[in-house]
C-alpha cells in the first residue's frame, strides 16, 4: 500500500506537488475571469466528477447513497446560484 523504496516515495511526492501545485495555480489564474463565489461553487462539483470518472474507467458502481449526495449537491449549488444573495447588483 506504501511506496517502499526512495524512487517511489519520490514519484509520490512530485506526483502530489505537481498536481496540487498545478491545480492552485490554475484556481489563482481563474480568480481573474470569474468571481470567488462561483469558482467555490465549481469546486463543489469535484466529488461528482471525480466520482463519475471513477464508475467510467474504474467500472467502480455507484451507490443509491452516492446518487443521494449527487442530487443534494447539485440541488445546493443550483439554490446557492439563483437565491438572491448570488444577484449582483451592477
């Protein structure tokens, strides 16, 4: 389960470091186009995703509890997005 030899546990960390250096770079560079309130909503629809990807290529199966979390996420982010807080007033 552990990577045991120093060639692995290297491969791990660059791999970690990569990855989440690239991906918060990437979330500091959208803060220019979009607004913080929507990039944290996107964010929310990681489990979905990653989720999804996992039942494409893994064939992993998904749950009625995982279909549950999918909807109550969704129907989060869709009332986050149209309440009246979310309105910006120009």
């Amino acid at each position: 389960m552990f990577p045991i030899t120093l060639q692995t546990w290297l491969a791990v960390i660059g791999l970690g470091i990569i990855s989440e250096g690239l991906g918060q770079r990437l979330l500091a560079d959208c803060l220019d186009k979009f607004s913080s309130s929507f990039i944290a909503m996107f964010l929310l629809l990681e489990p979905i995703v990653s989720a999804m990807l996992a039942w494409f290529i893994f064939a992993e199966a998904l749950s009625s509890i995982t279909w549950i979390g999918f909807v109550i996420i969704l129907t989060g982010i869709y009332l986050a997005q149209s309440s009246n807080a979310a309105v910006h007033e120009g």
